[in-house]
C-alpha cells in the first residue's frame, strides 16, 4: 500500500508540475503606470518602462501561480524631464543606474473567475514592504501576430510613498500613489 501512495503522490507533483506554464513578459505591450495628487490641483500621471519578468500560470489552480518583475528605477518617465531629474535626487529615489524596483509575489487568492488578490514584496528605494495587487485576467490564447500562446492581466493597488522613504513633501503632495499596470506575455516554449 505505501509504495502505491508514494506512486500516486508523485504522478499528481508531476502533474502539478507540468500544469503551471512558464511566460515571459512582452515589455513592449506592459506598462507600470502611477498617479498622485499634486497641492490638489491636479493629478500628476508617470510610468515605468523597461521592465522584465516572468509569470508561471497555472490556469487550473491559479493559487499556484506566481510572478517576478523588475524594473531600473531611473525609467520613470513623467513627460516632463525636470520632474523626472528631481524623482532621481536625493529628495526622493538618489537613484544610479543600477537601481531597481522589484516585485515578487508570496501568494496569490483567487477570488473570482478572472480575478484573485496578488499578495507580494515590493522593494523600492532599498526599503521591501508586502503589498498586494488586486489582479484581473483579460485573456489567455494564441496573439495573431506573434502566433504564439500568450497571456494577459491587469492590476492595481495604492501605496504610500511614505513607506519606502519617499514622502517629501507630503500631504501637499499626496502620500498615496495610484497603480495600475497592464502586462502581456508570451508563453515560453
């Protein structure tokens, strides 16, 4: 009996294993995008870009799933080139060219159909915090024009600049930061 349950439990790892697929991501059709209020005024939009990362979707456990992403702190871009200077000066990130910004998720709650709570550690500015991302999945099938498999999401959440050490100036200039990214990716084969 105990060589039988040994058998059967590793046939299902093996199947585990061969259900969650490997995808890479397109970083030319992703993008990482923020939002604060500025003195109330306005709201002041920039994005990140550059970004790469792997997702390993399991379709039929989503729970299973996991993803990885980094991108260099100095591709912020906000449309206007001495804003994006004073993002890069000791008032804020004091960012070098090696810099990164990274998530990595711990666990994923599936919580609908197409959607699920990504729980994960973000590092920025040297300071790692658990945050998580409220995800949905747009669609899972062939793109026409790479005639590969491929996969896309979307998901956002809110952080406090505060909280990686980046709150100059805050409340004039909001602590809370707006995020909303929108990610495709090809399966790897």
């Amino acid at each position: 009996m105990k060589p039988l349950f040994l058998a059967s439990a590793f046939a299902l790892a093996a199947t585990s294993a061969l259900a969650a697929d490997k995808y890479t991501l397109d970083s030319s059709h992703s993008q990482i995008l923020f939002s604060y209020n500025h003195f109330g005024f306005s709201t002041t939009w920039g994005m990140f870009s550059g970004f790469e990362g792997d997702i390993t979707f399991d379709q039929a456990n989503p729970a299973n799933s996991s993803v990885s992403v980094s991108m260099p702190t100095k591709s912020m871009f906000t449309g206007w080139e001495q804003r994006d200077g004073h993002f890069m000066s000791g008032d804020f990130f004091d960012a070098t060219d090696e810099d990164l910004i990274s998530f990595t998720s711990t666990g994923i709650d599936v919580t609908g159909d197409d959607t699920a709570k990504i729980t994960g550690d973000l590092t920025m500015n040297d300071v790692t915090k658990s945050v998580v991302l409220d995800a949905v999945l747009n669609q899972v099938g062939t793109n026409p024009l790479a005639n590969k498999d491929w996969a896309g999401f979307n998901a956002t959440t809110t952080l406090l600049r505060s909280d990686f050490g980046l709150g100059a100036f805050a409340p004039a200039v909001s602590d809370e930061v707006e995020v909303q990214i929108s990610i495709e990716a090809a399966k790897v084969e």
